[in-house]
C-alpha cells in the first residue's frame, strides 16, 4: 500500500478569514472546501485560495504541526505563508 503524506495546509476564505487544516491530498480538500462541503468553518466563506501546504509525513505529525500554527498570530501565520 502506497500511502500519500500527510500535510498542514492554510487557505484564505474569501471573508479574509484563514483555515488551518491537515489532508494527505490537500489540493483536493481545498477542491472540497470550494464546493462548500469542506467544514463548518468554509462552508459559506468559499471560495477559498491556498496559502501554504507543508508536508509532515505521518497525520500524526500533521495533526501537532496544525496545532502549533494555530496558535500562531494571524501576522505570523501570513508570514509563514510567504516562503
């Protein structure tokens, strides 16, 4: 069996809201949060952009990884976003 990744991933909501959320296919969980179906949180702030995708290996690690951005500053969060 040939497992995907996991990955933390950022979008922008079109209300400028960010999500941060885990995925082993992030491009089409952002597909899923466009067609608002994604989660409560994007559901009616679709369409959404991809920001940043960081892959963490296990969704273990995803899902601590997606616990430390959370708790960043939206300031922080962008930053990271840009490299």
């Amino acid at each position: 069996m040939n497992e995907k990744p996991w990955s933390v991933y950022i979008i922008l909501c079109k209300d400028n809201k960010l999500y941060t959320g885990i995925s082993n296919d992030v491009l089409k969980r952002v597909g899923i949060h466009n067609s608002g179906k994604g989660c409560k949180f994007t559901k009616h702030r679709h369409p959404v952009k991809l920001l940043y995708q960081e892959e963490c290996g296990t969704q273990s690690a995803a899902r601590k990884r997606e616990l430390k951005i959370q708790g960043l500053t939206r300031k922080k969060k962008l930053e990271l976003s840009r490299f």
